[in-house]
C-alpha cells in the first residue's frame, strides 16, 4: 500500500523498498538504527508534500535525511517509516550577490555552495568538518558548526529563510525580514522534528582579503588549552582556534602529509582573517600569548596551498584515526571557554580509568570537546569501556556548567541525557512547539526529547 | 469609567512566576513593560487589568569576563551593559534607540534588528541563554553560558520578536565580542541628484562601514546637514589601518556619486551613531508616526521615496533615514499639530499600505495608533504563529491583541 502509493505519486524511479537499499539507510554515522519500511527521493517541494501526506495516511513516521553524516542517530528511524532523502534536491536555484543571499535546496552539498558563490568574492561561513559530504539540509536540522564559527557563528546565524513542509503536507515559509515570531530559530537545530526544510535562504560573507594560518607546537594538551583561553580573555577573537593531540596529528600526517609537526604534544591551529595592514600585528599579538603559555614553536603557513593542508588535515582528523582503531565514538560536548583545561583532564582521567585510547580534535576557542574515543568494535569489552567513557566526559562537561551538545546534536544518542541539563518543565516548553508542528508525533519520533516523553502534556497547576 | 490596571514590579523570576500565574487563572490580562522605547512598535493590548513592569529585575547575574560571557536580568537598561562591557573592551551589538531606558528584555521582545547587523550579525546572534515565564506562571529555562549549544529547540532566540506575548523574559545570557579599537563618522551634504548613487556607491565599498545612512531631516536629532537631498551619515570601526584606508575609499565613492565634500569626526563618533539610532523611533509630540520597511539592499532607497510621494499626496511632511547597508528605509511623517495629523493619518495609513504593504509602524505617540497597521501585512506563517499562541499562551493573558494578527 505504501509503496504502491508513493510509486504512482513519484515514480519507481523514487521509490526505494528492496531489503539491500533499505539497509544503507538504517545507519547514518551513529552506530545505531532501524531498517525503515521505504526509501524515497523526491525532486521538488512538491514531491514533499506527497510523501508526507502518503507517510501519514499510512501511518508512517518521515525522517528527513541529507548525506548520514550525523553522529547522534538523527537521520535513521528507530522502527519503519519513510526515510526522504534529498540527493536529488541539491542544487543553488538563486545567488543574489547584491544583497549577498542565496537560496539552495536541502541536498546541496555545504562545501559546494561556497565553491559556487566564490567567483562572486562570496562564501557560506558554517564549516563542519564533514563539509564536503554532509548537505545544507542536514546541517540546518542540527545547527551545525564547524571551525569558524568561532567568530563567524553556527548555522542558525546565516540562515535568513525557510521553506518548510509541515506535518500535514502543506508549505509554509519563514523569514527573518517579517514580522512575527522567529519561527527560522524555532526551526534550524530541530533535528528534522518540526518540519521538513525543501528550501533555505542563506546569508554568505565577503570572503577576507587577508587569511593567516599558523601551527602552534606545545608540550602538553594542558599548555595548548590554557593559551587558548587565555587568548578568550584578552578579548581576541580570531576565526578560528582548533587544538589536535598527538594521537590525532601523527593520523593526519600519516593520510594527509599536511604539515603537522608529530612530535608536538599538542597542536593550535590559528587562524586570522581581516585587513592585509592588520595580519601582522593580529598574528603578532596571538603568538605572544600563545608563548606565554608554553608554546614551543609557531609557524605560519606561507601559502594558499599551505593553508589549503593545514585545514584539509584538520577536518580529515575524524577519518584518519581509521589508522589507529577500527572504530571511534566522538564525543560533542561543550565548555565554557576558561573550563577547557579542566575539562581536558577530565577527558583524559575518563579515558585512562576506562582503558580507552583518545584522541582530541576540537574547536577549542568555542570551549567546544571533541574527544575521540577508539575501540573495536567486535571487542563487547571495549564497546561498554566506550559507553562508560563518553558518559562520563559528558557528565564532567555538565558538572563545569557545561552542555550535551555544542554541535552534532541530541537524535537518538543523547535524548534521556536532555534531562541531566533541562528540568521537565524547561522540556515541556520545548515540547508545546513540538505540539503545534507536529502534534502526532510523525515527525522524526524518538529524537531530542527523553524516552517516555513524546506526547508529555504539561498544564497549569 | 475602567480604574486604572494595578501595576506591580516583581523582583524576582518567582515572583513574577507568581503574579502572572494567578492572572491567568482569574482571567486577567498583563500588559509588560520595559523602558517603552519601542511601544510604538506594536499595538496597545487590548486589554489590561495589571501591568508587570520589568525594571525591577535588573543587574548582572553573572560577568564571565574569561569565557567573553554575560547574563544579565532582563530589566536591566542596555547603557549599564554596555558601560559594564566597555570597562572590559567588548560589546554586544543592541543598537537600540535610548539605551538609557531600553531594557535587554524590551529589546529582545521587540526583536530590534539595528544598523550594524549586516556587519556583527543580529542581537540574536548572541543570545546563548535564557530564562523565561510563561503565561501559566511556569519559568523554563533555555540554553545557558556556552556559546555553542544545540541541546533541544533554539527556545532563547524563538522568543525574540515575540512582544511578550508568548513569556516574560527574566534572564538573558550572551556571548560577547571586542570592540573595535577606533570608530569614525562621514557626514556629507548631498547635492541635487547624488542621493540613489551615493546609496549604491556605499552599498559597494570593499571594506564594509559599520553603518551608512542616507538621512533627511531629523534636524538636531542626527548630526550634519541636509543639502539638496539630504545627508550622508557613515560609521566605520576597526583598526588604524582600517580607518585609513575606508576612510580614502568612503571619500572617493562619495566623490564618483557627485558628493563634493566629507566631514570626518573621531571625537564622538559613536555616541553621534548612536542619536541616529534614537532618531528612528523618536517622536514629535504626537505630531508625527515613523513607519519602517526592511526592503534588501537597492531596493531601500526607492521604497522611502514612494512613501515620501504618498505623503507628499497628504501633505505630510516627510524625513527619512535610509540604511543602505541593510535595506531598511524609516520615514517619519509629521504635520503641524496632533490635530492636523489626525484628520489625514489613517487615509495615509491605508494608502500607504496599498504601495508598501510590508510598512510597520516604528513610533508614535498619536491617539490613533491603534487605528493604523501597525504591524504591516500580516507574515506568511501567521497561522502557525496563531497556534503557537494558543499553545503558549490558551487564555491570552499576556499582552493580548498587541501583536501580529490580533495575537
């Protein structure tokens, strides 16, 4: 019935049930999912609303997925349902150079959008680290972030429109240039659980004429993370600040050759954008309180293709670790800014007391950890060592007035951790947006709220 | 004749959790208020049988200097927290009119979007966190002080704009960012047929001003003087380099727009921003209403000259301020006396509306507001934004009727 429906609504061409095609889509970077009952990728927002009026006549839950590079279980659904994938609802339909906007479709692929803006002295800020596969869709479901927005900030701030299909099929649109409730903040980092973005008006930069990269060698992680704190507080923002260990840089060096020195205990990796005049003093004044701070040597890449390595390396880190374990589980949790060397040791007590290996890749300037604990899978001991690991480096962010996420999002993964940062009543507000978008619950069911919760109904006294 | 509403300064989130919770069980209706800078944004509740002032919740709840972080309650005035953030060479970017009496909650409910935020972003850009009573009496906390966080629903950034008609806001938490070393402002007459080409030269320059303005009028509230179309207002902020160099290519854009000579001042240069700022929603007695439209950038310059034609047709008299940085157009429409203003205001409203039907209403103090349309055309999303109403506010306890859509 279901398949019958979305096939002469769209096509067989659309419409995806063979067992083997299902399988790919019951994962996405988290280890866990549920094998959904079809598959389908529409071509326009109109081919949206028939899925989801076809979804909910059949009484089927919708995920809407970009590329799977999520890391919390947000793109795959739990039980059944119809997974909507944008692959082919991936293009720019309109760059507006003047007004520096564009609008794209949710399947266009994040680094594309700034390769195609560039011959227009423009470019789309937000860089996850999956930027060359991970979509603008995916990335607006999870607000995500990436190295520059440190001074650039997190999706949500270069968002300025959506095109959204709700959860009966109709369309409706936000922008921020009306009047009315920001329903564009409501929306992006709503995990897919409000609507389903078809379109999105995004805000692009002029892309600097002077951009400084420099590699920050020190002694220990302990030195690295005090200098960038201490850079926080003497007021100095550059556009991006992002410390690697050396389990993390001799990966990178071993797959990339990037130009990491491997025999440093930690690397900063600084990154200075704005007027050619200023470049100088800028870098001059970082590098003084980086030295400060135990740093051992500082080197400034000399090129564009220097630079193009340095950050190539930097967000192949993840990738590269394939080298040291089979498996990695990356941990997302976040700091305030002065708490990142508390929270280092915290990381690094975790993993020795639980005998896991960890790598550490961050956006430090952001107080934003990304350990990255190694296991094999096959290993049932290493798996709970894992669990117990990220458990308690999350416990540790929280108790350092921290938070579960700071970027990947909550999804499956994280949800009954949703309460150890929000009291039921801060969940309920939550969840009464939830009630006007999605009362049914058909809408990426099981994600960001705490198992037990989904239809929580909080009145008055 | 309808007593006067009770009016009542709670000191305390839980306080004010209280009061708005027995108001809502006896069916009473809250007006909110802050400074009132920004009243004329909206429309009068319809009804009030309290009035909660915020003023009372102010002070800084936490000053993380080290992590460039700040909460603050939300009656605090927005010249405290800029006073407090300068002592330490960083700034969030308000840009709100009378910072003096603007509090951080007001101008976060009237979802102020200022000058410089082509530049530094909007002030919901560095919201991180926040506290907030609901119409039941409930306080439901949002985010807290990490500048990253996407645990749940953005709920801090959602109640923006929303004019207390959806929860009080109590705390606001922000991220922060240094200021810039240096700030210089241009004022240039502009000379019969300059003022479209000195709006584009300025929307072209290469190094970004923090603000440009095409201004008209608003003699002795923004500084300069009109010539045959009025004036050129330029703010830039940054390094000595940067002023440098801005400042050779402003004069030269200006130059090539047929704008023969720039004034640069350094001493004041923001504090004379700042009364631009004030302009926008300053207020003739009751002699005037100031309407505003978010156009995009080229599209600002023609939207203020229609409004300028309508009123012309009324024989109002008109001034405006063009932000050619961000699109908006303000134009201020004035007679000689209330009386006068009043026997033409609604005809102007509703032809008004009929060329720019985007056309808010920034200020007035005039007995007809609530006859005009205030809000403009009503967005594409009110229905969902009706339901969220609902969903938040059933009993429609908090400033009922006062924003879009009769919500």
């Amino acid at each position: 019935m279901l398949r019958e429906r979305l096939v002469e609504a769209l096509g067989a061409g659309a419409v995806k049930t063979e067992p083997e095609d299902l399988a790919v889509y019951s994962f996405d970077a988290y280890t866990d999912g549920g094998r959904p009952s079809a598959v389908v990728l529409p071509q326009s927002t109109r081919d949206v609303c028939a899925i989801v009026k076809i979804a909910r006549d059949c009484g089927e839950p919708i995920v809407a997925r970009g590329a799977g590079t999520g890391l919390c279980g947000g793109a795959v659904p739990m039980q059944g349902g119809v997974v909507l994938s944008f692959a082919r609802m991936n293009g720019v339909l309109e760059l507006d150079v003047a007004n520096r906007r564009a609008r794209v479709q949710p399947g266009l692929i994040n680094r594309e959008l700034s390769r195609y803006a560039a011959s227009s002295g423009l470019f789309y800020a937000p860089d996850p680290s999956s930027q060359l596969i991970s979509t603008i869709g995916g990335n607006i479901a999870t607000n995500a972030g990436g190295p520059h927005c440190l001074s650039y900030g997190t999706t949500v701030n270069h968002v300025v429109g959506l095109e959204v299909v709700d959860a009966s099929g109709e369309v409706f649109t936000t922008s921020l240039d009306d009047a009315g409730y920001d329903l564009t903040a409501a929306l992006v980092g709503s995990e897919g659980t409000l609507g389903i973005v078809t379109s999105a008006w995004l805000k692009l930069m002029t892309l600097p004429e002077d951009v400084r990269v420099a590699v920050v060698a020190f002694d220990d992680l302990g030195s690295a993370s005090a200098a960038v704190s201490a850079i926080i507080a003497a007021g100095i923002v550059p556009t991006a600040l992002e410390i690697m260990d050396a389990v993390i840089t001799r990966a990178v060096e071993a797959a990339f050759h990037a130009g990491y020195p491997t025999e440093a205990a930690a690397i900063l990796l600084v990154e200075h954008a704005g007027l050619r005049e200023d470049g100088e003093s800028c870098e001059a004044a970082i590098e003084a309180i980086a030295r400060e701070h135990g740093a051992r040597s500082w080197r400034s890449a000399s090129s564009q293709a220097e630079r193009d390595a340095l950050w190539a390396g930097r967000k192949g880190a993840a990738g590269a670790t394939g080298r040291i374990a089979p498996n990695y589980y990356t941990q997302d949790v976040c700091v305030p800014r002065s708490k990142l060397p508390e929270a280092l040791r915290a990381v690094e007590a975790a993993a020795a007391q639980n005998g896991i290996v960890v790598g550490n890749v961050f956006h430090a300037g952001d107080g934003n950890l990304h350990p990255l604990l190694m296991y094999d899978r096959r290993e049932r001991k290493q798996v709970a060592a894992v669990v117990e690991t990220g458990n308690v480096i999350l416990q540790a962010a929280i108790d350092l007035g921290g938070t579960i996420s700071g970027e990947h999002g909550v999804g499956w993964e994280k949800r009954d951790a949703m309460t150890r940062v929000y009291s039921t009543a801060d969940l309920a507000t939550m969840g009464r947006v939830r009630d006007v978008f999605d009362p049914a619950r058909m809408l990426n069911p099981e994600k960001i709220f705490p198992s037990g919760t989904q239809c929580v109904e909080v009145k008055a006294p | 004749m309808k007593a006067l509403a009770e009016r009542v300064a709670p000191q305390s989130a839980e306080a004010a959790g209280e009061i708005v919770g027995a108001c809502d069980r006896a069916g009473e209706k809250v007006s909110i208020v802050g400074g009132n800078t920004l009243e004329g944004m909206s429309l009068p509740p319809e009804r009030v049988d309290l009035t909660l002032d915020v003023t009372a919740l102010r002070g800084v709840v936490a000053n993380e200097r080290a992590d460039l972080t700040l909460a603050v309650r939300a009656g605090t005035p927005l010249q405290d927290v800029a006073t407090l953030l300068a002592a330490q060479g960083m700034f969030v970017p308000f840009d709100a009119p009378q910072p003096l009496y603007a509090t951080v909650g007001g101008t976060l409910a009237a979802g102020w979007a200022g000058p410089r935020r082509h530049l530094y972003g909007r002030v919901r850009d560095y919201l991180i966190g926040s506290t907030v009573v609901l119409a039941d009496g409930t306080i439901a906390r949002a985010g807290g002080m990490v500048v990253k966080n996407v645990a749940g629903y953005d709920m801090s950034r959602f109640y923006v704009g929303s004019f207390g008609t959806l929860g009080i806001l109590v705390q606001a938490n922000f991220k922060t960012i240094p200021m810039p070393p240096h700030a210089r402002c241009f004022l240039a007459p502009l000379p019969e047929r300059t003022r479209e080409r000195a709006a584009v030269q300025l929307a072209g320059l290469s190094i970004r001003p923090s603000a440009a303005f095409i201004v008209r009028g608003f003699e002795n509230a923004v500084d300069g003087e009109d010539g045959d179309e009025g004036r050129v207002f330029a703010l830039i902020e940054g390094s000595d380099a940067l002023l440098e160099r801005s400042t050779l290519e402003i004069r030269s854009a200006l130059g090539r727009a047929g704008v023969p000579e720039t004034q640069v001042i350094d001493a004041g240069a923001r504090a004379s921003f700042e009364r631009v700022v004030d302009a926008y929603v300053a207020c003739l007695g009751e002699r005037s209403v100031t309407y505003g439209i978010t156009a995009l950038a080229g599209g600002a310059e023609r939207c203020a000259l229609e409004i300028e034609a309508v009123a012309l047709r009324h024989a109002l008299r008109t001034e405006s301020i063009v932000d050619a940085m961000n699109g908006d157009a303000v134009v201020r429409v004035s007679d000689a006396d209330a009386l006068a203003l009043g026997a033409k205001i609604e005809t102007f409203d509703e032809a008004l509306h009929e060329v720019q039907p985007r056309a808010r209403v920034f200020a007035s103090k005039h007995a007809h507001r609530a006859s005009l349309r205030v809000w403009g055309e009503p967005p594409a999303a009110l229905e969902q934004m009706k339901a969220l109403k609902a969903r938040f506010d059933p009993n429609r306890t908090l400033n009922p009727g006062r924003f879009i859509g009769g919500i």
